[in-house]
C-alpha cells in the first residue's frame, strides 16, 4: 500500500473509533445489565420490571452489583471516547453538539457506576446528570432529524422521541427538594419510576447503537465521494 493510500485510510479512523467504542460501550452496558438481572430473577421473577434498573448496582442487595458499577464505568469511557470520536470528524456544528452532549452522557454513566445506588447523595447527583444530559442528547437528535436529515435516521429519531418521553416521564416523578424520583411500593405495584428508567436506559443503549451507525454512514459515503478521484474502491 503506499504513503498516499495509508493516509487516505488513516483519515477515515475517527470514523471507526465512534463507531467501534459505541458498540463496545453498549456491548458492555448489556453484559452487566444482563448478569445483573439474571441473579435477581429467580429470586423475584418478572417483577423486576417493577425494580428501579440503578437498585442492579446496590452493593446491599443486588448479588452482582460490582459487575453492574464496573460495567457502567466501562461502558460510560468508551461513549466518551466515541463522542471524542465523532467531534474529531466535524462534520457540521450539529455533529460537534451532538459529541458534546453525548460525551457528557456518558460521563454522567460513569459516574452511576462510581456512585450506585447505596452511596445516596452521590447516587441522586449523578442520576439528575444523567437524566439531564441524556435529555439533552435526545432533544439534540431530535432536532438533527429536522435539520440534517442524513445524520439521523429513522430509528435514530424514534430512539430519540422515545428517550425524550421517558426524560419526561422521570422528571415529572423527580423530586426537586430531595433530588430523588418518588419511592415505589411492593414489586408486586407497578411502579411508573422504574417503568420510565427501563425504557429511559434502553432508549440511551439504542442511540449508542445509532450514533455508532450514523458514523458508519459517514464513512461510507466520504469514501464514496473520494471514490472517483482515488482507488480506494478497486
């Protein structure tokens, strides 16, 4: 390959870089979710539904709780990383928003995962900047959908409309003197804060998926574009 091929490929690794570390944050966010959930389900069956998702990371109750705080450490990193990514490739002021916002988001993940649930005070900030910056980035792709078309699909916005009705949802539960959602009752009550952070958690999931596709999608076509005038496509 020659010095002029490897630069040509070199400039499209932020591209991989976004899309790479999303999947693998989302890959990681499943596992320990998924780990989580499977050692409380015997116990409670499906009415875990009716569970807060951040009791997963109780040191005091879930039997898996360090695999949840790590995984959501992890997790949270590589989304940085991913939205280090996507800034990098400045594609317009709409793509460089969206890398703010989301680097934010996954900061906030990380900050879950240093501070769970049993660390209360701490747990509430991290949970109210989670909610905000998640918030944030789905009004963000929203607006996207509107504006450039091409950087957020049709998925990508459902995502976004369904994370921005579960935003809605917990902050009409939230209380603003304690910052904390209001309690559930028994796991045999529906519970409308844990319902909305079911939906809100797996709506943050999907948009890391979108975002990791959306720059698959940039990719794809920047090399489209250089296609006739290099032979990167031959």
């Amino acid at each position: 390959m020659s010095d002029e091929q490897r630069t040509d490929f070199s400039e499209f690794d932020p591209h991989r870089l976004v899309f790479h570390m999303s999947i693998g944050g989302v890959m990681i966010c499943a596992f320990g979710m998924s780990l989580s959930i499977l050692a409380v389900l015997g116990d409670i069956g499906w009415q875990i539904i009716n569970l807060r998702i951040d009791r997963l990371g109780d040191y005091l109750s879930s039997p898996l709780a360090y695999v949840y705080n790590i995984c959501l450490l992890f997790a949270g990193a590589s989304f940085v990383i991913a939205m280090l990514g996507l800034f990098s490739l400045r594609y317009n002021s709409f793509s460089r928003y969206i890398a703010i916002i989301g680097g934010c988001t996954g900061l906030s993940i990380m900050l879950l995962g240093i501070y769970p649930f049993n660390d209360p005070e701490s747990h509430r900030l991290a949970a109210v900047f989670f909610l905000f910056c998640s918030l944030a980035m789905f009004l963000m792709l929203a607006l996207t959908r509107r504006n450039h078309r091409e950087l957020c699909s049709a998925p990508l916005c459902l995502t976004a409309l369904m994370g921005l009705i579960s935003c809605i949802g917990l902050l009409m539960q939230l209380d603003l003197n304690t910052l904390d959602y209001r309690p559930c009752g028994e796991l045999t009550e529906f519970c409308p804060v844990a319902f909305a952070m079911w939906i809100h958690t797996s709506a943050t999931m999907l948009a890391g998926i979108g975002l990791a596709l959306m720059a698959r999608t940039l990719m794809h076509r920047a090399i489209a574009e250089r296609a006739p005038s290099t032979d990167l496509l031959r």
